[in-house]
C-alpha cells in the first residue's frame, strides 16, 4: 500500500463544491470514480481545502491510498484521461504513509478576481465578480493593511462554522489592478485581483474580506472601519459574502520538511 499525493486544478463552476455531498456533483465525487475505474479499487481522496460551490483552484492537494504498480508520477496522465475537462491532475506523486494534506503547517494562497466596467464581459462571468461601479483601489489597500498579522477573525466567518478558534495569520494581502487590452475607457473596465495568503482561512473568510473591501472600494466604509470591523469580532459587522466565481485557490506550500 502506498499513498499518492495530487495536485488538483478546477473550474468549479459547474460542481457544489470539493466535497462529497447528496444534493449534487462534487469535484471530489468525479476524482474518486475515476480513480476507482482507473485503479480497480474503491478509492476516497483526502482534500487539503473544501472549496464552496462555483469555486476554483490551480493548485489543491488530495491524496488517496492504492495498491496500484502504476508509477506515481504517470498516475495524473492516466487519471486526467478518466476526467472531465474542467478537472486537472496537475502532477502525482508518492508521499510518506502518514502524510495528510490537513493536519500538515502551510500557507494556502487565494486570489479573488473582479471585473470593475461599466458593463458585464459575458467571456469573465465564469472566473469574476462583476462590480459596475468605480472602485477606489487605494482605500481598499489601506483598509486592507489592517488585516494583516495575527488576529481573531470572527467577523470574517460564517455563522455557520463549527470551529473554536477563529484566529488566523495573514502574511500578505495585495490589491492588484490590470488594465485590459485596449482599455482606458471605463467601457473597457479593468480587473482588480485581491491577492492574499494566510496559515489557514476560516470559512467564508477570504470572500468576506473581498465583500468588505468592496464595501470600502464604493465609500461605504472608511478604511479605517476595517479596523473597527475586526475588533468587533462579529459577523454582522462586516460586508457581504463576495460571489463565489471569483474566488481562486493559487496553491497550497507545506513548510516541514516532513510534510513536503
């Protein structure tokens, strides 16, 4: 018996969510059946991060357990011939025993995309938000520096979560902008990139933090309020869920050497 590791891409627009659930495809469900077809085995993969419903990822990790004599590293090509095409095997390969791709120190990055024009861009509205109003950039970048470090981020949860300990350690949180090609009308719009990467993220977190920037972005709240919102360690107090579809999952770095 040996263990697998995969690196897994997908569009997640067309599943709910990573996770194996009754009321619908999963990303989860479609990489387990065709590993078993694949394998000749009953197989159920271990996901590092549960994305929502209409989510993405470039770089989510899974591993499984197999008897198989196929070579790890020509398990993704195998694999990606049992898949759909919004679902990639990126790369494969064996791990120790033990290794879990949870319980392992990391930092996950995630981007959330938003496409800010004075009209939609049918060809976006899978992998953006849509926000037709001007956004000011730089109050969001100030806003979003008192996210930065160490904190209890409670306000930035979903009520729904089961977990005690809502402290979490952001590193970095960038506000990118990128003209489009040919731009420099607001017809032609600009996509903005809220880039951020953390020890780990509650549930929810990373599209209220982009809900609230948004909030900040219009003039609904100062900067400052950022502050005043965190403190407050109550989900009312800060701005809506984002959409789901312009939230993207980058990768996911293990920082032991035992879990690399």
């Amino acid at each position: 018996m040996k263990r697998i590791r995969l690196i897994v891409a997908y569009d997640g627009t067309g599943y709910c969510g990573w996770q194996v659930q009754p009321n619908g495809i999963t990303v989860e469900e479609v990489i387990n059946r065709g590993l078993s077809r694949l394998l000749g085995e009953q197989i159920r993969i271990i996901g590092a991060s549960r994305t929502d419903s209409g989510v993405h990822a470039l770089g989510n990790v899974a591993v499984f357990d197999t008897n198989t004599r196929i070579p790890p590293k020509r398990i993704s090509y195998a694999l990606n011939q049992y898949l759909p095409e919004d679902i990639v095997i990126v790369r494969s390969e064996e791990v120790p025993a033990d290794w879990h791709p949870r319980y392992c120190s990391s930092v996950k990055t995630y981007e959330y995309h938003i496409f800010n024009a004075g009209v939609p861009d049918p060809t976006r509205r899978r992998n953006t938000a849509f926000v037709s109003y001007p956004l000011q950039v730089e109050d969001m970048r100030r806003g979003a520096e008192f996210l930065k470090g160490t904190h209890d981020f409670a306000s930035f949860c979903n009520i729904k979560t089961s977990v005690e300990d809502t402290v979490r350690t952001i590193y970095d949180l960038e506000i990118l902008v990128q003209g489009l090609p040919g731009g420099g009308d607001w017809e032609k719009g600009r996509e903005i990139t809220i880039r951020i990467r953390g020890n780990g993220f509650l549930y929810n977190m990373v599209r209220i933090i982009a809900g609230t920037l948004l909030r900040v972005g219009r003039g609904y709240y100062t900067p400052e309020q950022v502050k005043e919102i965190l403190e407050a360690k109550s989900r009312q107090a800060a701005g809506v869920t984002a959409p789901p579809q312009g939230l993207l999952l980058v990768g996911i770095e293990y920082r032991d050497a035992a879990c690399l």
